[in-house]
C-alpha cells in the first residue's frame, strides 16, 4: 500500500483552476520530487498534502485512509519551508522542541528527541543560540530538526534550499539526501531546480500549468521524456530541437536534419516524408576528426567554457545547435567542427503535439502512477 496515494486532485481557487486531476503515488521510504516552473501549483499541490490547502475534487490517502478534510495536526506530517519560520525569541533548542511542548510530550523525552536530532544534524553546539546566531545552513538544519523530532510518517520540503548559495546548497542537498535515507521517511520534495530534483530524487514529477507532465525515475525522464516540454526542461544546457524530415526507402530509415542525413531504426507508425521533432543533447555530441555520414557540420559562434567542459553554440544547416564538448577544446568563432550524435542519443517527437515517438522496443512513459512498475 503506497504512504501516500493522490488520486485526481483538483485545487480551483474561484474560477481559478491550477490544479487538473494529479494523480501520483508515493510509497513508503520514497523521496519524491515535485518540479516545474513558477506557477505550475507545486507548492499548491504540496500544501494541499499537508491540509493547509482544501481540495475542490479528489482524493488525497495515507497508509490507505482518506485524509481530504483531516486537519494538518492530525496528518502525522511535517513541512519544512523555504524561510525556516524559525521563532526569533527561541532558542534552537526550544525551536527544535516546540511542537512536542504543544502536544505536551514530558520534558525529558522532548529533550531527548532535541538532543538526538541535533547530533544527528551537528547541531549539538548551537542549541542555546537564538536563530539569529546561526548561518543560513545552520538555520535549515533547525528547520530540518524540527521535523524531525516530531518523527512523521511523511516529511514535506517547500524550496527549502533556496534561501542558501550556490555552493551551501550542494551541500545541504547532500545532507538531506544522506539524513532521508538514513531516517526513511517518505518525503516529498519541492523544487524548481532540476539539478536538485534528479540528485535527490527516487522519483520526479513534472508540472506544467497544473497538470502532470511525466512522473519517473531521473533516469527515465532523463532519458526518455514524453515530451518536448519534457524533453526541454529536464537537463542543463537544455536538449537542441531541431526540426527533420523523417525518410523511409524499403527498410532503410533515415532523418533528414540540420544539413545531414541520419540512419536510425524504424518508426512505423511515420508515414514517409513526416516532419518530425529531433531532440538531441549538447553533450551526446562528440567532436569527431573526420566527416562522415551523419554528422554535423557546426559553423561555431561563440562558446562559454566553465573549466572542465565548454560549451559551443553554432548553426548546423541553418539550425541552432549547442555542443558540450571537453574543456581543453575551444573553438574559434566562425570556424567549422564536424560532430557526430551518439548511438541512441536522438529522440524523435510528434511535430504537432509534441509527444515522443518511442521506439517500438521502448517502455511506454508514464504521466500517471497506474504505470508504476513494482520497485
Ligand atoms: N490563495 C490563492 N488564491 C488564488 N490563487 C492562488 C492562491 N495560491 C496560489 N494561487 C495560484 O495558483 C497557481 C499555482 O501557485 P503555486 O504557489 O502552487 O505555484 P508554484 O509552482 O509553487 O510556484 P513557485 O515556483 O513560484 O513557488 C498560481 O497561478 C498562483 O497564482
Ligand atoms: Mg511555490
């Protein structure tokens, strides 16, 4: 039975519909990332799991019970947010322990759970400072402890670490990763930065505009988006597009694209002549010495080089096409670089709808939970 079972969700403020029917399930010990970009409803959807929200339609359950109108102190969850809501006034201590003292837990095993919680987030030294008194890290791990003590069925993450900078949050990701594994809590995690949500995640869930784009493993959103929306978002720098024409003589299949002529396996379901989305990644390009068949012919523009790889934006038959290619190579604007797609590295989408080809051997993708294979 899965801890967490959302089932057409719908959340209308008003006329105002932001979220369309989500249904996602989460088992038990599962971390599992809510993404898309601002306004999609992700904290909308999370705040409704933690009964802050109503729900106009749907059914949210956990352990197998209906939970839709259960107050949020009775939901055995815990939230962590983006601004801590520390209490200024407290100590760490006190912070960490404030809800026990609502639930009026005797005073020794509150201060066990404080203490137990703080060591396990080497808080040890800091429990008598106020919030005040702690770096932005430091204050997250409060926010964090406080969860903790409470030792919920489900942990709730809103953006927490987006307060942090950049080499903070590495860590701190690092830390919440190790620290969920370690404690087992199915949590459900709130971000819109995908590097966070692939690390992090057993599985993502993307929203767009209130509805479900793709749930899956970061392996297989990575490697086989349902959609160019999909196929866009996920991955940085973000995947080239790049219109071809799709070719079928006898057996032979071919994508006509980017001034190049690519073989690939068939697609029967493509009539001959279909205009189709390519998608490919910057770094399945591979520079090669030699021109051959299927490959680019990259007329470079310029490049950006972050040390260990560099990053070079060109046209390869008058489409835009980015190469992430080792950091020692840097090519001159206006000169040529002939590269070559990895095997299996294309990804073919409906022109129109923007919906991925599969090929016939592939896994079907999935945008509901019904398709979730046993772990
Ligand atoms: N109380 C409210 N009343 C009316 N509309 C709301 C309310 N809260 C959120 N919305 C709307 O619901 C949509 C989803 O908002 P939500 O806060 O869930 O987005 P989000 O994905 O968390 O975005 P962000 O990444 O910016 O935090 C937005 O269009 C927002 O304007
Ligand atoms: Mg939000």
């Amino acid at each position: 039975m899965p801890t967490l079972d959302i089932s057409n969700l719908t959340k209308a403020y008003g006329d105002n519909v932001v979220l369309h029917g989500i249904s996602v399930t989460i088992a038990d010990g599962e971390f599992v990332s809510l993404i898309g970009s601002s306004g999609c409803g992700k904290s909308t959807l999370l705040r409704t799991i933690a009964g802050l929200e109503s729900i106009t339609d749907g059914t949210i359950s956990m352990d197998g019970r209906i939970i839709n109108t259960l107050p949020p102190k009775d939901r055995d969850i815990a939230m962590v947010f983006q601004n801590y809501a520390l209490y200024p006034h407290l100590t760490v201590a006190e912070n960490m322990g404030f809800s026990l003292k609502l639930r009026k837990v005797d005073k020794a095993t509150a201060r066990k759970a404080v203490e137990e919680a703080a060591e396990l987030l080497g808080l040890t030294d800091y429990l008598d400072r106020p919030p005040r008194a702690l770096s932005g890290g430091q204050r997250q791990r409060v926010a964090m402890g406080r969860a903790i003590v409470r030792n919920p069925k489900v942990f709730l993450f809103d953006e927490p670490l987006s307060n942090l900078d950049a080499k903070l949050r590495v860590q701190m990701r690092l830390e919440i990763k190790t620290l969920q594994k370690r404690l087992g809590t199915t949590s459900v995690y709130v971000t819109h930065d995908q590097v966070e949500a692939l690390t992090m995640s057993d599985q993502l869930v993307l929203l767009n505009r209130g509805n479900v784009e793709q749930i899956g493993t970061p392996s297989e959103v990575y490697h086989r988006p349902a959609n160019t929306f999909v196929a866009t978002f996920i991955g940085s720098p973000a995947m080239n597009l790049l219109e071809g024409t799709y070719l079928r003589e006898g057996d032979l299949s071919t994508l006509d694209v980017a001034g190049t002529r690519i073989s690939l396996p068939g697609h029967p379901e493509l009539a001959n002549g279909s205009t189709v989305n390519v998608g490919i990644r910057p770094e399945h390009l591979v520079p090669v010495a030699q021109a051959a068949e299927g490959c680019f012919k990259l007329a470079v523009g310029l490049s950006e080089t972050t040390g260990a790889q560099t990053l070079v934006h060109g046209t390869a038959g008058d489409q835009d096409l980015a190469a992430m290619l080792s950091g020692d190579f840097s090519p001159p604007p206006g000169s040529e670089l002939t590269i070559k797609p990895q095997a299996d590295a294309m990804h073919l989408f409906d022109a129109r709808s923007g919906t991925r080809l599969p090929l016939h051997n592939e896994a079907a993708v999935r945008t509901a939970p019904t398709l979730i294979p046993a772990q």
